[in-house]
C-alpha cells in the first residue's frame, strides 16, 4: 500500500512596515550636521511588533548620508536611522524590512542654508 507523507509547509512571515514610518523633522538645513530621524516600525500580519528583523534606509539622492541606529528592530519593531545633506533638494527615502520594500510618503526636504 502506498502512503502520502504529509508534510506542512510552515507559512512565510509577512511583515509590513506599520504606518509608523516617520522623519523628524520634514524640512531641514542642507549643512550636513543638522539630521532627520527616520522612525520605522516593522509589524506582522496580525499588528504585533517584529523584533530582529533587519531594517534598510536608503535615500533616492547620492548626496545624503543616511545612517542606520539600529540594524534590526528593537523588541517594539522600531527602527531608528539619520539622514544628513549637504545639497539642497527632496530625498525620497526607500525602507525595506526582511523582502518587504516600501518607499517613504514622507519625504525629506533638504533647504539651501544662507
């Protein structure tokens, strides 16, 4: 008699990036010293918090630095990184979380300096 094994498949974690995407503050002086704080929150599918995951920030410009706090999430999901500019311009910031890629509504304004 032949048999089936059985085998479960162990569904994949889908993570998304909670509306708690934030950058502090919006406009800010293109003097490379003064930073936006870029806060993200990485949640599952049921809006639980997801510690240690991995968490990207990338800018749309070449001329921002932007620099990750943390490399994972934190026990609340939250990921925290900062963003300078010596040009003027928008920065569209690109966040990506485990194999989810969102790209930030908030964007960062960076104003000329006198």
């Amino acid at each position: 008699m032949w048999s089936r094994r059985q085998t479960r498949c162990r569904p994949r974690r889908r993570l998304r990036l909670a509306p708690a995407r934030r950058v502090s503050p919006v406009f800010v002086p293109a003097d490379g010293q003064t930073v936006a704080v870029v806060t993200v929150t990485v949640r599952e599918a049921f809006d639980n918090p997801v510690p240690e995951v991995v968490v990207s920030v990338m800018s749309s410009r070449a001329a921002d630095m932007v620099v990750s706090l943390e490399p994972t999430s934190d026990a609340d999901g939250v990921v925290r990184a900062r963003v300078t500019s010596q040009t003027a311009g928008q920065s569209t910031l690109t966040v990506s979380a485990g194999t989810e890629l969102l790209i930030s509504p908030a964007p960062v304004d960076f104003r000329a300096t006198p």
